[in-house]
C-alpha cells in the first residue's frame, strides 16, 4: 500500500513500474467491493478511497504525456470501476429487497411521473380526447360504429341492446358469476400486465403508438355511443371506468416509459448516446413501476366490481381511483419545504 500511493512522489519512470501493480490492486478492491461490501475490512475501506485518488493522478499524468494509449485505456477501465463503487454506496445491498421494491414503486414512481409529466400528459390527452370523439360521432351516427369498430362486434353489440327487457341495464360481455371472479381477476391481471409491456415497446416508436392508441381510443368512444342510442351510455361507461380509471392509467404509463427511451436514442443532447439510453431505460422503469400495483387493483375491481355493482357504485370506484392517483402522483414523494427565516 505504502509503494503504491508513494509513487506519487517518485520519478516519471519509477511510477510508472509502480503503476501496473496499484491499478491491480484498486481493480480487485473495487471488484470485492461490488461483488461482497460486507467483507471489506477496516484497511480495505480506508484503502479503496486512497488507491482511486492515487490512480486518478497517475491516470492524469498518463493523458498528459499521451505515449501510452493502452495504459492510459486501462486506468480509465479501472476508474470507472472504482468510481461506480466509491459513489454508488458500498453498504447499499443492507436495504432489504422489499423495500427497496416499495420505494422504487410508491415514491420513485410518482417523482417519475411528475418529471416526465408532458410526455404522459400527452399520451393522457390524446387517448381520451380521442375518445371523447369517437363517443361524440357514433352518438350522433350509429354508422360511424361500423367504421372506428370491428362489424361484427358492432352487430354483437346491438343484438344484445335489442334484446334487453325494460328497465334492465346493458353489461356487455361483462356476465360471469361472482363465483369466477377470482380466476377471472386473475387472468385479467395476466393478461394487462402482458398489454401493458407491449404498450411499452409501441412507446420506443411513438408512430406506431400513437396509431395503436388512436385505434383503442375511438374503439372504446365509440362502444359507450353505440349504447346511447339504447340509453345505455351511462351503464356500460361505469362498468368499463370502473376498473378502467386504474387500467387506462397504468396503459398511458407503460405507453410513456417506451417514448422516455425513444427520447434516448433520438436526442441523446450532449450525451454519448450509449449513456442516453441507459439513462433513459432507468427512467423509463421507474415510470413503469406504479403500474404493476395498478394493474393488480384493476384486476380485483374487474373480477369483483364491474360486472356486480349498479352504476352508482362503479361511478363511486371511478371517482375515488382518480382521487387516489391524483394524490399519489401529485404530492407523494415530494420533499419538505424548509420555512424561509422571517425578514
């Protein structure tokens, strides 16, 4: 240890001999370090800081002369490895997993959601402006169902409006049993999370999502202005909101988290952009990650919710999941205001 950090003061070419040895040794320190923290001794600990500012220096000289390209590579592999430890947290792995889980989802999330609030307010706006649309012209013109929906689920539709008896309220394909709500919550969990890292991937090509969300959003318009027409608008708006407000949201996420890696790779800005993506897919998983608890919620107001409640209940599920996010994405997460001294 006492040759290596010595060769700070020593001649060009007795450094240099010294060299070789010292960034071997900060290599497997930093590389033990990283692999188990909790068996760095006292010596080690205080060693690791000293070898990395030692091998900073002898780095700097290195480029300074600019003779030896190969060695002056190694020292910036070794430094970068060392540096990932030294400013990374040698003592991180003693936060629990769970909690680390927790935190990633519940606070990162929302701290997420707010920094990248233009590309998931877009997504937000175009799919339910478009849809706002296409329930406003199937409204008005039960053909324009046959043009934004598939024909033979228009017909699907309208078969079922026409059979109802008075006074019964439309569910769509909303119809098992409470006795398979649990496989049902089950699958349906599945099957969105499935949806939703799809939705992700469209997000690397913004196009292609916005013509998949276009597609989805005047589909879903246009189903609830297809049951207007039977006075049914209400009913099936409730059933599909009801698990819909967590569902949607956790879609328009997943959609944004693809767009923030998209960002990545077009505008890297002043970075290589090898680094852009990398950054840009730890941003992106952080925006992913509230969607899984979404999801689950989804499922279980899906499987047991929806398809049993009258409207007033599912209207009631709606409005208190968009309260809960709006408090969950807007303030969780925030940090404290400090109180300005009076004058």
């Amino acid at each position: 240890m006492e040759d290596g950090l010595g060769c700070l003061t020593m001649r060009p070419v007795t450094a240099a001999r010294q060299d070789p040895k010292l960034l071997e040794r900060l290599h497997k320190l930093s590389q033990k370090a990283r692999r188990k923290p909790r068996r760095l001794s006292d010596a080690e600990l205080e060693d690791l800081p000293r070898l990395y500012r030692a091998a900073a220096s002898i780095s700097s000289r290195l480029v300074t002369r600019g003779d030896q390209p190969a060695a002056i590579r190694e020292s910036k592999r070794v430094l970068a490895q060392a540096h990932a430890q030294l400013h990374a947290g040698l003592r991180s792995d003693d936060t629990p997993w769970y909690r680390r889980m927790l935190t990633l989802v519940f606070l990162e999330g929302p701290r997420s959601i707010r920094a990248e609030w233009r590309i998931v307010g877009f997504w937000m706006l175009l799919f339910y402006g478009l849809g706002a649309l296409g329930y406003v012209l199937v409204a008005n013109d039960l053909g324009m169902a046959f043009r934004l929906v598939p024909p033979a689920q228009v017909a699907d539709a309208i078969s079922q409006l026409d059979g109802l008896a008075p006074g019964e309220a439309w569910e769509g394909n909303f119809t098992f049993g409470l006795d398979a709500s649990s496989s049902a919550a089950g699958m349906i969990m599945g099957h969105n999370l499935w949806v939703c890292v799809l939705w992700m991937i469209s997000g690397v090509m913004p196009p292609l999502m916005a013509f998949f969300f276009a597609n989805f959003a005047l589909m879903i318009g246009a189903y609830v202005g297809i049951a207007s027409h039977w006075g049914q608008d209400a009913s099936i708006f409730s059933i599909l909101m009801c698990h819909g407000t967590f569902e949607l949201t956790a879609a328009i996420l997943s959609g944004s988290a693809g767009t923030v890696i998209a960002r990545g790779i077009v505008a890297p800005g002043r970075f290589s952009r090898s680094y852009a993506i990398r950054h840009a897919g730890q941003r992106a998983l952080r925006l992913f990650a509230p969607t899984i608890p979404l999801l689950v919620a989804a499922g279980l107001i899906e499987g047991y919710v929806s398809p049993h409640a009258p409207t007033s209940v599912r209207l009631a599920f709606a409005g208190t999941s968009a309260v809960i996010m709006l408090i969950w994405f807007g303030w969780v997460g925030r940090e404290p205001v400090e109180p300005q001294p009076a004058g």
